[in-house]
C-alpha cells in the first residue's frame, strides 16, 4: 500500500465539467509533496452507461417490459436498437468531437423520441435560425433525459443526472431511510460504481480515500463507496468532506455513519486531512485533529485542536486537474435559459477570488458559518500565475470564479491584471448588485473576457430587501443592470418567494419588477428559488425576529440544515410557483411581456401597486458621486494619431489638435484646442493600461493644470473627452 491518497467525486454533480474540491485538495497536497489521485465518478458512470455496451447491457438487464411499464417505456424498449445504435455518436457530439452531427439531429429524424420530446418549446422560438449546434445540443439533452426515465422506471428510482438517491439524504434528520437503502442489494448503478471504483483502488493502492460531497444527491453514492472500500479494503481509511457535512452534518450523533467512513471533516478540508494524514502516520494524536468527526469508544466524537491554524489562501496551492477525463465531459442544454446553458455547457476551470463574503449579512445565508463568515481574498496577481498555470495544465481558458460574491474592487484589479498579461479568456462570476459596478467598471470587465455574471435581486421588494440585509435597492440593481448589459456582459438574477412575512402583494409587485427588468432589455436571465429557513442563517438561528416558527425544536442525530417552518403572516407561497416559473420563462424570450400578471395565476391575485414606468424612471436617475477624485483613470484603447488641422468660418481661421483613434470595430476622431491636444496625446501614453502606475483622477487634474490649462472639468466631462470610454478611457 501507497501512502497515497485517493480523491474522490461520487456520483452525481455536473456531466460538463469537473466539480472543484478534488482539483483544490490535490493542488494543496502537492505544495506538502503528498502524492495523489482524483476520479470524478459521475462523469465516469455515465460514459460506463451511455455507450453502445453500456445501453446494450442495460436493454438486456430489462428484457420484457415490466408488466407496469409505461406506454412510454413500452415504446423505447422497442425503438432500443435505436439507441443502441446512436448513442456513441451522440455522447461524441456532446463532448464536442462531431460537431457536423447537430444537423442530423435537427432534423428530428436520426434520434428515437420519448416523452421529453412532447414537452420541448418551439425551438425556433428558442434558439432562433442560427443555432443548429445549441438546438442539437437541446435535442441531445432530451434523448439522454428520456434514457435517464427509462433507467429510473425500470432498474433504478434512484438515478438522476445531477443528483442520485438525493430524496434520500435531502433533510434526512434520522439516519434510518438511507441506512437501510445501504443496507439493500446493489442496485445497477450500484454495480457500475464499485466496479469503476475497484479498478482505481486496485491501481492506486492508497493509504487513504477522501470523499467530497458537496450536495445531497452525492451523499448515497459517497457511502456506497464507502461501504465497499470497508468491505474489500479494510485497512485502508476513509474521510468524508464537502459542502453537505459543512451545512447538515454540524450535530451529527448516529454512530451508524461511521460503517461506512472513518472520518467526517468540516469546513476548509486542507488542514483536516493534512492532519488527518499525519494522525494515520502516527505523528499526531486523535486529540490534535481538526474539525474532525470520529468513533471514539462507540460515541460521535468531534475533535477541534485550537492549536491548528487553517492556511492562508495565498499558501493553499493551484487547483490541479490532472487525473481527470477532461475532454470526456458532455455538454448539455437542459433548459433553454442562457445562464443554465452557461453552467451545463463547455467546460468551466473553477478558481476562487476571495474565501467567504465581504457583505456577510444577508439573513437568509449561512453566515454563522466559516465559509461565509472568514472573508479572505487573494491578490489579482496570483489568481493570474494560477490562471496561467491552469490553462497551461488543462488547455482551456473558461474560467467560473465560485465565489459567494466576487469583491468589486478585487474584480477590478483582476480585469487589469488580466489586460496587462495579454491573456485571451472567457470568466463568469457571482456578485451583489451593488453601485461600484459602474459604467466604466463593467467595460473593464467587459475588455478583460467578463461574459456573465449572476447576482440575488431575492425579493424584489425594497421592504424584505431590508428584512433580507442585502444592502440593495430595486432602482440600483436596474442601474447596475443597464451597466452590464451595455457593456456586453449577460445578467442573470436570482429570485426568491416565500420569505417570512412577504404577502401576495408583494409578490406580485416583485413579479412585475421582474417584467420591467426584462422589457427595459436590462436583465437577460433568471431563476426563481423558494425560501427555505436553514439552521445557520440569521432567520433559522432567531425566526421569532422574522415572525415565523419553526415546526420543531427537535434536533435530529443526522442532517440539520433545512428546517420547516410556520409563516402565520405570510401568504400560500407554495401556490404561486408555478406562475412564477411560466412568466419567467417567456420573460426570457421577450414573449408575454404585455400579459396582465393575473393571466400567469389560477387564483385571484392582487393588482401591482407598483408603477408601470417604475424601472425606466430609476434608469433616468443616474448615481450621484460615483467618480471621486482617488478614482483610478486607465486607457485600453490604442494611441491616437495628432495632426493639427486648420479649421474657417465666416472669414476667420484657428488650429486645432485633430486626434484619431482606431478602435477594433470603427474609427474615431475628435478635435480640440492644440495645447490641450499635446496634453491628452501624452496623458493618454501615462493612463495605458500597460503602465505598472495608475493615476488618480485628481493625479490626472493636476497634470492637466500643471501645464497652464484651465477648467478641467469643463474639458474632462463634456464632449468630445467624455465620449472616449468607448474607445477604453475608463474611471473606475
């Protein structure tokens, strides 16, 4: 045996691109020279079962069909030659090896359909002429979607693409459903996984196995390996970490869990298994563990030894991607939404800027906890070396920054940094919608490969935004929006319904925000989210603030996160969801945008009280005081070429300073007084964003009056100066 450790992704999470945590804890296990393996097992069952043996194994594992079966089953256990047949091509198309595929499946013709095909939108309408790939994509998705029913119907109710057995462990208090679903025969996928995980063991040989599991539809998976790893490997040690421990196993009691690993980490993983790994080596002893659930004498045992400090991020290493099947990931296109199209097609290099949330106040987030609470960025000049270094490794320059929400500020100095190396890539993040995103900021983004970004408008009520704690008000989240959108960059919002207290009015007040945001052209995607009260938020820690009650005191010996809840002033939430969604979803292609709001419900809603040109005044209502004199001035674009021009009128003749500046897509020229001219021609040389210095605009003032010249700001904020942000003149 190695002294090895083996990390592992178990089924499901994203078939697009890797989950991060493995690429994280490798890249830190390597600056300790610890060597190890990472396996994304979701991605490797499903190529195990989507390929032409796999499909012809499952078909014949059926046979006949199930004397309950469907009429729709019925139907694709007769058209399984069909499948059989397509499947390798289509999963080739998806991992973006046979592009000229896409038109074969457009034509609705090559791939056998089911019944998701009876609930696809017009594509037309969807995806318009121009995109056979997204269309075929879309059509793929469906064909592997009808599949998944198949082997949901007939061989196992637990499987889903994204999450496997989740209703399983989501809000799971007891521990007794899933320990007996464990405790049954191998199901078929069972049989996919542990064989793919005896092949790797057998490979690796590792002293130990670390799990990360960062949802509940992971943690069924997570233990069946386990399980097997105990049964065929009883020497070696297994650790369970992730998102789904940190947020629902804080109070874990069950003694039973530990059947199946050795060990429960929580929070940031590195020092944990850093520890961990020393603990097995006999360095340290069980007392000097970190955030550590163990069996100690047949008890739940968490063991925190003040004397280990977690690292700082700076030390932590660059996630390392090495081991996985990169060019295997699929791409899908589940939903026609641009930003779910985002996180489900081509593939994604995650990176964090900064650990935690500047903000860290919103009341219905986990901000008790570590991983919200402990905000720390890193500086734009190692998120670039570890960018650099990641494109090098993977050979892909897409990269999602993970962050709860990305610091403006640090946003900023990424862009610049990224300008400055001359470095070609695509990035998306998280953000508050927050007044330092300004024009000029956003076309900074913009210049530095910034597609999207996604941020909470929550309730679209500036009372429960109060209640809420997010510091945003509607109007300046439209301002916000309009910067982005202008400046090129795809705004998707997250929307909530169902926060204590909100009544149907404000519902359909935030509703009609929405429609607004969507015909003012300013917000391009979204997602509704029910509220749900969960144990470490403001709300959950004190509901009687937010006058609701929780349904129980009872704290279970498994997961706590989730809690149900009693909201005696709020309105039926459950039954708006529907309306909600279906608006949405033809806000979104700029359909039904003239609908009276009432059309959406099947019930009697309340009129909108909010005015019909609500969001187009806030737009004519720009900030106040968003350019200050330590404001930092950079120029993107090239340097203009001068010649002085004479210019007549009516007899008399004077020079002016002619400056023309070639932009990628037109040319521009403007003219102004000849000293003034010099001096731009030469401010503009010091603002270049290749210059190691910034200036200041105050800097910039007094150069400008250093050189004998009057009214600055009378030069500086109106034509032509101030026309110049389109061409990279920025004040940010």
């Amino acid at each position: 045996m190695s002294n090895s450790v083996f990390l592992i992704t178990p089924p499901f999470t994203q078939l697009n691109t890797p989950y991060p945590a493995t690429a994280y804890l490798k890249g830190f296990l390597n600056t300790k020279n610890i060597t190890s393996f990472q396996s994304d097992l979701g991605i490797e069952v499903t190529l195990r079962l989507f390929s032409k043996q796999g499909l012809e194994q499952l078909f014949a594992h059926i046979g006949a069909p199930p004397v309950a079966a469907s009429e729709n089953i019925a139907r694709m256990l007769v058209l399984q030659d069909d499948y059989i047949q397509t499947i390798d091509a289509v999963i080739l198309f998806l991992q973006g090896k046979n592009p000229t595929l896409a038109h074969l499946i457009c034509k609705r013709d090559y791939l056998p359909e089911a019944s998701r095909f009876a609930q696809l939108d017009d594509l037309n309408w969807a995806f318009g002429a121009m995109g056979t790939q997204d269309k075929a994509k879309h059509l793929a998705t469906m064909y592997l979607e009808d599949l998944s029913d198949l082997i949901m119907e007939c061989v196992d109710p637990h499987f889903g693409f994204s999450r496997y057995a989740e209703r399983l462990s989501r809000s799971a208090n007891s521990f007794d459903e899933l320990y007996a679903a464990l405790q049954a025969g191998y199901t078929y996928i069972d049989m996919i996984l542990t064989d793919l995980l005896a092949l790797h063991m057998q490979r690796v040989q590792p002293a130990m196995v670390a799990i990360s599991v960062p949802f509940p539809g992971n943690l069924y998976a997570a233990l069946r390996c386990g399980q097997w790893i105990k049964q065929h490997y009883p020497a070696v040690k297994v650790a369970m970490g992730g998102g789904f421990p940190n947020t629902e196993l804080r109070s874990l009691a069950d003694a039973r869990v530990f059947e199946f690993v050795d060990f429960i980490t929580l929070d940031d993983g590195e020092a944990p298994l850093e520890n961990l790994l020393l603990f097995l080596e006999g360095k340290k002893t069980a007392e000097e563990l970190k955030r550590t659930f163990l069996l100690a004498e047949e008890k739940v045992t968490y063991v925190n030894s003040p004397a280990t400090h977690d690292y700082k991020q700076a030390q932590l290493g660059t996630p390392d991607y090495s081991d996985l099947l990169l060019d295997k990931y699929i791409s899908a296109i589940e939903v026609v939404n641009p930003m779910h199209s985002l996180w489900s097609d081509g593939r994604w290099n995650k990176l964090t800027m900064a650990h935690g949330c500047y903000w860290g106040k919103c009341t219905f987030c986990d901000i008790s906890l570590d991983y919200i609470k402990i905000y720390e960025p890193i500086t734009a000049s190692l998120l670039c070396d570890r960018m650099e270094t990641i494109i090098a490794q993977t050979g892909q320059n897409g990269f999602h920054f993970v962050d709860e929400a990305a610091p403006p500020a640090l946003m900023r100095a990424l862009a610049l940094e990224i300008i400055r190396r001359k470095l070609t890539v695509s990035w998306w993040t998280n953000i508050r919608f927050e007044k330092s995103f300004t024009r000029d900021l956003c076309l900074l983004l913009k210049a530095s490969g910034c597609i999207a970004v996604s941020g909470g408008l929550e309730v679209a009520s500036d009372r429960l935004l109060g209640l809420i704690q997010k510091g945003i008000t509607v109007a300046q989240v439209a301002r916000v929006n309009r910067h982005f959108t202008e400046a090129g960059i795809m705004v998707h919002a997250y929307l909530m319904y169902g926060f204590p207290t909100q009544t149907a009015q404000e519902t359909i007040d935030a509703l009609e925000m929405v429609r607004q945001m969507f015909q003012a052209g300013i917000l391009q995607s979204a997602f509704w989210h029910q509220f749900t009260m969960t144990a470490h938020s403001p709300v959950g820690l004190n509901p009687a603030k937010f006058n609701v009650q929780k349904e129980t005191e009872e704290t279970g010996a498994f997961a706590n996160n989730d809690i149900m809840h009693i909201d005696p002033t709020g309105t039926d939430h459950e039954a708006f969801s529907y309306g909600l969604k279906k608006s949405l979803l033809n806000f979104m292609h700029g359909a039904c945008l003239d609908f009276p709001l009432s059309k959406w419900f099947d019930f009697k809603v309340p009129k909108t009280t909010v005015h019909p040109d609500f969001i187009t005044t806030a737009l004519m209502e720009e900030e106040a005081g968003t350019v200050k004199p330590t404001s930092k001035v950079v120029y993107l674009g090239k340097q203009p070429a001068m010649e002085i021009i004479t210019k007549s009128k009516k007899g008399s003749t004077w020079e002016m300073s002619s400056l023309t500046f070639q932009g990628k897509k037109e040319k521009v020229n403007i003219s102004v007084q000849p000293p003034q001219g010099q001096w731009l021609a030469q401010m503009l040389q010091q603002l270049s964003v290749a210059n190691a210095k910034t200036y200041t605009l105050q800097e910039v003032k007094d150069s400008y009056e250093a050189a004998g010249l009057e009214d600055f700001e009378l030069f500086w904020d109106n034509k032509p100066v101030n026309t110049l942000h389109k061409l990279g003149l920025l004040k940010l």
